[in-house]
C-alpha cells in the first residue's frame, strides 16, 4: 500500500556566473556525481534527482514553481556549491511550497594542501556560501533542516534519509482521506480536535461516515470470500482449534473475516489511508472490528480508537516513515503500570487494537470475552512485542497550535507469562525513567493514545514536525522536569505571539 520507489526529491544547486564558464560546468559535474552517490546509498528511499545548476532569479524561481507543480516530488536538496547571492533566491522560496533541507556540504573531503589555490579556493565557496543561503532563509523564517558534513559520510545520508521519509509522510498527507466511522467517545477531550485547522496544517481531510455506510459494505461480503479470507488466516497464524472449521466459535472467525473484507472494500473504494472506530457506535456490526483493524494496520492504514482520528491520521504518516525499514508501527496506549521500584514499566496495550508489525512471533489467533461494546466475543490476534528500542508519539490540539510528544522508550520481555491476558501487548521502560517520563508527559498534555515504533526514530518524527511547522517536545534520557516545565512555558510565549 505505500511505495516511495517511485516519489523524489530534487537536488537543486546554487551558484552565480561571477567564476565563469569553466567554473559552472565543474560545479553540474560535481553535483551531478554527489546526486548518482545519493542515489546509490542504501539508505536513501526515493530517487534524488539532479536538476540543472541555478545562477539567477528566474531559474530559481522557475525550478521552485515546477517542483511545487509535480507530484512525485516530495520536497528539495539546496546545496551552494559557490557563494550563490541569496537576495536571488527570496522569489523561489515565497514561491515554494515543498519542503527542502539545506546540505551544507563541499565536494571534496580534504584540502587539497599541496595543490590548493585561489582557484580552488573560488570553486569549492559552500562554506560562507551555505552562511549566505542560511542567512536569506532564517530572514524568511522558512522552516527546515541543515544537516551539515561530507556528503559520504554515513552520518549524513542518515540524517538525509530521515528527512526524506518525513517529507515523504508530509506528501503522502496532502490530501489523504481519513474516515470516522462513527463519532468520538462520548465524554472524552483529548481525541476532540479542529478538523479544519488540521486540514490547514497537516493536508489530510477527516470525514465522518454512518456505520450503515459501513454495513452495507459488510453485507455485501461473498461467502467465497470470506472462505479465502479465513484459509489466510489459518496459513498465517496459530489459530486456536474453537475457531477452525467445526469448532463452536467458527462462525465468529467468518463474521470477523466478513467485517475485514468489508471494512477493506469501504476503505480502498474511498481511497482512504487512515480510519477510525469506537466501540460504542457498532450498530449493525456483530463484534467488535479488532482483527480487521489489526491486519488493516499492518498493510499501511493509520488507526485511532474511540474516534481518534489524530492519531490515525499520525499513525499513518509513521507508517510511511518507517515503510522498508526493521521494526513495526502500530497504534498503542499505555495502559497499566508496573510500580515497583526498581522495576517501573509500563504494559501497553489497547482493546484489541494492536497491529501485528511488532510481534515478535507469529501471533496467535484468538477468541475471548472484551466486557466492552455490548456485542458477542470478538476474535484477535494476541502476541508480545518485539524486545529493543521503540518510540511513542502523540499529537494534540492545544486550541491555538498542535503539539507533537515524543518519548523513546526500551521494550522488553514481559518479566512474567501472562495466560489470563487475551490482547496483543508490549512492556516498555520509558525514557529517562517511569516518574519521569509520565510527569513529562501529562504536563505537555500528551493523549492516552499513541503511535509506537520501532522503525521510525525520534529524529524522523522531529523532522516532520519541523516540516508540518508545528511545536514539537521529547522526553528522553536527558529530561529534567524543571527544565521541561521552562520549555512549555517558553513554547507557549512563542506561539502566543508568533
């Protein structure tokens, strides 16, 4: 369902005809094999595609407006390779509206001691000349990143390709559909939210939809597909025997079969990539969507429970970051804690609603009472995470701005079985430490529900907030929670007043 292979970014170099010809052919060759060497580093998703050197206004703005015009170009890489005078670039940036990182960089790796002179010394100009484009585009207050060292280096085309994947979550956002089915939980606040203002900031457009609508899309399932869904099943997990062909609960495996379908049908019909359920708008449905929604995610669909269609919308951008890498996404809450001191962790969970990218096992297909919904026993997939480094993440509506919450966390082992507990789940220690994390976290007003991760790091995430332009605040293994308190209070003095 989400493929960058075929998305690009579009490597733009800055110079001026001040050096001469000579001088410019030298500066598109450079860029032409820094652009090949881009493409060829295993971390970079998408093609970097080279585009002519620019030396005037005009082909500055004109390479701007033609990006914005294209659509699989997910965003720029500026580089100066001279001293490109930046008062030319003020009409390309107005007019730019992709994102661009600024590779502060230079072709060569060393100077050239013995042989280094003044025309060399004019060629190679990206140190003052990367200062010059610095300085236009702080004076514009344009949002991006700079990531700064030889463009072989490792750490570099790191840095670049976490920009990437967040410009390619921020493209994939511009006009993706998300559907509620149903309304929010009644009576809760933090899944509430500005539709429009989201629309505005985000490109992504949230639409509510009847469960009829939904309904009539289930009811319409074949019995022959819902035969081939359920022999997937059984292909794919450790189904437990009640819900084989003969068992007593076989039927609720075809009616969890005929919502997935359905649900699959309404979705890709509608060209949605996110979508919301809540368990007290099920009229019509005969369980819970648990097991639908499970495998939903792990084909690249945002989630959100209780109509939380934020975080389904931040569920899917993490899906797109993350696509091709180890590690899996999923929709997830903290939901019970282990305080003993020492040992504080936190067990994740939700209903039923984890997706099975971060199993580390192959699940196990299950049937078991939920006490929640008012509907029969629905069917899940049950399994633990997979141990190692992970993230959480929350967006929020602060009613004048949105504000993005990062924690890292380390996921480990469950500390003990847990037969009685019938949902997939995962155990983390959060960073820097249980007290602190979840004190951090409540002051920054950051939602119950989240997007985890194992795939997508903090970096990628504060890099498509940056893109998106909204406030972001980490919690990790340097918080301090004085120190924390003086961040949010400085945020909201600076966005009070922006």
């Amino acid at each position: 369902m989400i493929d960058l292979s075929k998305k690009e970014v579009w490597f733009i170099t800055g110079s001026q005809h001040l050096y001469g010809e000579e001088a410019l052919q030298t500066v598109a060759e450079d860029a032409q094999k820094l652009t090949q060497g881009l493409n060829e580093a295993d971390k970079i998703p998408v093609q970097i595609k080279y585009k002519p050197v620019v030396t005037n206004r005009g082909a500055i703005r004109e390479i701007c407006q033609e990006a914005n015009k294209n659509e699989d170009c997910i965003g720029l890489i500026t580089w100066m390779h001279t001293f490109s005078p930046a008062k030319m670039w003020i009409g390309g940036l107005r007019a730019l509206n992709k994102p661009f990182v600024h590779l502060h960089t230079q072709f060569n790796i060393e100077i050239p001691w013995q042989e280094i002179d003044m025309d060399f010394m004019n060629l190679n100009q990206s140190a003052h000349g990367g200062r010059e484009f610095g300085f236009i585009a702080s004076r514009m207050e344009k949002k991006r990143k700079v990531v700064v060292g030889h463009w072989q280096e490792n750490e570099v085309q790191e840095s670049l390709a976490s920009w990437i994947r967040a410009a390619a979550a921020h493209h994939d956002a511009q006009g993706a559909r998300v559907a509620r089915f149903g309304d929010n939980m009644r009576g809760v606040a933090v899944t509430e939210g500005d539709k429009v203002e989201a629309e505005m900031k985000f490109g992504y457009v949230v639409d509510a939809f009847g469960l009829g609508d939904l309904v009539e899309y289930v009811e319409a399932v074949s019995e022959s597909e819902i035969k081939k869904l359920t022999d997937e099943y059984e292909q794919r997990y450790k189904v437990e025997e009640t819900l084989l062909p003969g068992g007593d609960k076989y039927q609720s495996l075809r009616e969890a079969a005929r919502i997935e379908m359905g649900m699959r049908k309404f979705l890709k019909d509608g060209d949605f990539k996110a979508f919301t359920t809540n368990f007290e708008n099920l009229h019509g449905l005969k369980q819970l969507p648990g097991l639908a929604v499970q495998r939903l995610m792990k084909d690249g669909y945002g989630f959100g429970a209780e109509g939380d269609w934020k975080t389904a919308a931040l569920l899917r951008a993490m899906k797109v970051m993350g696509i091709g890498l180890k590690g899996g996404t999923s929709f997830m809450e903290d939901y019970t804690y282990h305080l003993v001191p020492g040992e504080m962790r936190v067990l994740g969970a939700h209903m039923l609603e984890v997706c099975e990218s971060i199993s580390e096992d192959t699940p196990s297909m299950e049937i078991h009472p939920l006490d929640i919904g008012d509907r029969p026993d629905p069917v899940r997939l049950v399994f633990d995470a997979t141990p190692g480094p992970g993230i959480n993440a929350s967006v929020i509506d602060l009613g004048d701005r949105f504000r993005m919450v990062l924690n890292p966390v380390k996921v480990e082992p469950p500390h003990k079985d847990l037969p009685k507990l019938p949902v997939a789940r995962a155990l983390w220690k959060p960073l820097p430490d249980l007290k602190t994390a979840a004190r951090a976290w409540i002051l920054a007003g950051a939602a119950h529900h989240s997007g985890f991760s194992q795939a997508v790091d903090d970096e990628k995430l504060k890099d498509f907030a940056r893109i998106a332009d909204i406030e972001c605040v980490i919690i990790d293994q340097d918080t301090e929670i004085e120190d924390f308190k003086k961040e949010l209070r400085w945020n909201q003095l600076y966005y009070k007043n922006k």
